[in-house]
C-alpha cells in the first residue's frame, strides 16, 4: 500500500486532499501543527488508514520520525493570509522557507521517491499581464516590501525544488 506524509494535511485544501487519498486506498499521515488548520477539518474522517500528528515542519527530528517508510509528500504547510505577512513576516519567512527546505532534506535522508510542493500565483509578485504565463519574471513592487515574505518564501522553496530534483534521485513537483 502507498503510503504519504501530507504536511498541512488539517488545513481546507490539506483535508480535502487527505480524504481524497484515502477514498484511493492510501494510507495517509499528517502533520500539522494547527496554527492555520484545525482537527475539526479531519474530524469527519474516520479511516484506520489516517494517523495525525501534531508536529512542526520545523522540528526536524520530529519531521524525520513522521516522513519515514512514506513514498511521496505532499508539502502544503505554510504561512499564509496577509495578515500575517504584514504583522510576522520573519516567522511567514522562517515557516515556508526554512520548513520547506527541512521537507526535502527529511526527503531525502528517508529516500522519499517524490515530493510535491504547494507554491503559488503569489511567486510571480505584481505581474505586468494577466493571465499570468509560467515563464512571467516576478516584479516585486517594492522589493522590500513586508508583503512579499510569502511570495518570496514560495519562490525559495520552488527553487529548492528544482535544485533537489537536480542535484538527488527525489522527484520534486511543484504546482500553482
């Protein structure tokens, strides 16, 4: 049986996904560490292949003990809503960023095959033309603006991605 590690798995998309999963006979981990998602969103969920772990993409250690013998991540976990990139967008940065970077670490210390990674339109800052094409430059406007701690951070992880799908045998895919 497959076997994934969906970080923000108690967030609206993330239980959604989660119980997409399990409708396709996957066994489903879940870490989140409630500060945007809420067991409430997988309190309607009742499957045997369903373990929830209240934990931190952060907390290395802890992250290495979930994402082992798992084939895939679904990396959601993040920082988001504007709120918080105007009033904390250290920790937006430090969450995303640095959270994104210890997934794929954790990714390949447990020889994870594949990791997919929840970016956003957000990358792409204030575009010059809508809809916005894949290969659109960002235009942060301006740069050193508090609003662009999420953007820049998805940006980051994306990059992050395409350097371990480069650089190691983990699949990385990223989506919009």
């Amino acid at each position: 049986m497959e076997k994934v590690l969906v970080t923000g798995g108690a967030g609206f998309i993330g239980s959604h996904l989660v119980e997409k999963l399990l409708s396709m006979g996957i066994e489903v981990r879940v870490l989140d560490n409630l500060f945007r998602g809420s067991r409430e969103n997988l309190s309607q969920i009742h499957d045997k292949n369903l373990v929830f772990v209240e934990g931190d993409i952060l907390d290395l250690q802890m992250l290495g003990k979930v994402a082992a013998g798992v084939d895939t991540v679904f990396h959601l976990a993040a920082i988001n809503g504007t709120r918080y990139f105007y009033e904390q967008p250290l920790r937006v940065l430090e969450v995303n960023a640095l959270g994104t970077r210890n997934v794929l670490r954790v990714a390949t210390e447990q020889k994870v095959n594949r990791v997919i990674f929840a970016s956003s339109s957000e990358v792409y800052g204030s575009p010059c033309h809508f809809p916005t094409a894949e290969d659109e430059p960002p235009y942060y406007d301006p740069p050193g603006e508090r609003r662009w701690s999420y953007a820049i951070s998805k940006l980051f992880g994306e990059q992050l991605c395409q350097c371990l799908r480069d650089e190691s045998k983990v699949e990385t895919v990223v989506f919009r």
